[in-house]
C-alpha cells in the first residue's frame, strides 16, 4: 500500500484545483470537492507507474484541504460521526431498557418518566419489540 497525499484548494474562479503531492503532473479540477475526488482519484489511474503503485486499490489518498477553516470543518465532521455512532448505542439501551421495565410491569407512562422519553415512544419501542410478535 502507497499513500500520496491529495491537495486541494479553490481559484479565484471558486473551482476546486487538486494535485498529487507526490506526483504534482497528476492533477485535475472540478466545481465541488466532491466532485474534485472522484476526478483525482481518476487522474491518479492513469500515473499508477510514477507513483509506484500496480493498481488502485493498492492507493490509498489522503486529502489535504488548502483553504480556511477546513480542518475544523473535518474536526466537526469527525466529531458528528462519533455522536452518530454513539446515539445508535444510546437508542438501542433504551429501547432495551424500556421493553425491561414493561416486562417487569412499570406502566408505559413510568418508563417514560424514568427514561426521559415519552410514553408514546415507549409504546413503540413495546409494540415494535421482537418478543411482542
């Protein structure tokens, strides 16, 4: 596995310029920087050679976003992907948690109150359980 770094940054024009680091006439342009990936991982198929690599998957391109307030823009993306993961835990203890507590008959409006959701979730969460069915 080769990693090569790909830097990006605008144009006065506002479109998104991006180059190999490691190969700098590999380079290509587009209008988003999405669209600005896909293409350099394009453009890089065709300098696997100089970059010493025999096929894409052995590739791996690292991004370098040249223009301001793009780390933190990264930082918060990464810190978003984090909560997500770990509101999907929190969701699935709860709803663990309240079919528990029916189980055990704490009326609906109970587990909502000590689960700080309301009873009408807690009857989903009963009603959608896999016991239930």
């Amino acid at each position: 596995m080769v990693t090569v770094t790909a830097v990006y940054e605008r144009n006065a024009q506002g479109r998104w310029l991006v180059h190999i680091a490691e190969e700098p006439r590999c380079h290509t342009w587009a209008r988003s920087y999405a669209s600005a990936r896909r293409e350099i991982i394009d453009a890089a198929e065709l300098w696997l050679d100089e970059l010493g690599v025999e096929s894409l998957e052995d590739l791996d391109i690292r991004d370098e976003v040249r223009v301001a307030g793009a780390a933190q823009a990264r930082e918060l993306a990464q810190t978003r992907e984090e909560l997500t993961r770990r509101l999907a835990t929190v969701r699935a203890m709860v709803d663990e948690a309240a079919r528990g507590l029916v189980a055990e008959g704490v009326s609906v409006r109970d587990v909502a109150d000590l689960l700080g959701i309301s009873p009408g979730r807690v009857s989903q969460i009963v009603r959608h359980s896999p016991c239930s069915a």
